[in-house]
C-alpha cells in the first residue's frame, strides 16, 4: 500500500491483507482489525467512495444487502450473538475513522463493552416537525 492511499481500496485489490467473508462484483466484506466483538465485519463498496454522499446508490444497496446476509450469518454461526448491530459512520464527527463508505457489522451480547452516549430525552413535537420540514426541503433540493 502506497503513503496516504486508502486502506480499504488496498484490500479490494488485494494489496493489503485481509481475513475476507464475502466477495461479489461490487461488495467485498471482511473481519475489522479491531473488532467490538468477535465476528465483527467490515461491508465495503469496491469503488471508492470517501462518504455516503459519494456513494453510488445501487453500490449502497449492495452493502445493505450483503451487511443483512452478514447479520443472519452471524445468528447462525454458533459465534456469541444475542443481537446485531448494523452502523456505519459518516465524516469524523460521527467517529468515521477510514474515510471508505464501510457497514460494520457486528454480534451483541450482554456486558460486551460497546455504548453510544446520547443526550436521549424525548423531544416536544414542534421541534420534531420543525426539524422534518428542514429535511423534506433538504430532500426536495436538487443534487448536483
């Protein structure tokens, strides 16, 4: 792998090693290096895409897809598994730390350490519709 290349692209075209799951034309998965729980995997698209708004929408959906397949996998694999966690970070805010579009897909039990922190408190309903006329005007704008 070249300096400041992307990971992810190095190990679809097999420059970087991997321990791979599932491969297709348009998807391939495989173990995260630093796994929340043991069966954690790695959904990406091989064309490169830094974020989900460079992705490709059909690209997209094969990851859902495969991420799905994945999940039921993981249920069935005898690995420990009372639940499944499907999340993908987009832009460093949201903790995105390889900037590759990437599902994590990964097993949950009781007590395996894994939280997200939040400020959960219900909101009153004009906030919530305020916020819904926001997106659906975002929604309506036209994409470049």
């Amino acid at each position: 792998m070249r300096d400041g290349e992307c990971v992810f692209c190095a190990i679809v075209r097999g420059e970087a090693e991997s321990s791979v799951v599932y491969d297709d034309a348009d998807v391939l998965a495989f173990m995260d290096l630093r796994p929340v729980t043991p069966g954690h995997l790695l959904v990406v698209p091989k064309t490169h895409a830094a974020g989900l708004e460079d992705l490709d929408v059909a690209d997209g959906q094969q990851v859902w897809a495969v991420g799905h397949q994945l999940a039921r996998a993981l249920r069935r694999s005898g690995l420990r598994c009372d639940g499944i966690n499907l999340f993908l970070a987009d832009g460093a805010a949201a903790f995105q730390e390889v900037f590759h579009a990437h599902l994590h897909v990964f097993p949950r039990f009781v007590g395996d350490g894994f939280r997200i922190a939040a400020d959960w408190r219900e909101r009153t309903r004009s906030e919530l519709d305020e916020t819904a006329a926001v997106l659906r005007k975002a929604l309506a704008a036209p994409t470049s």
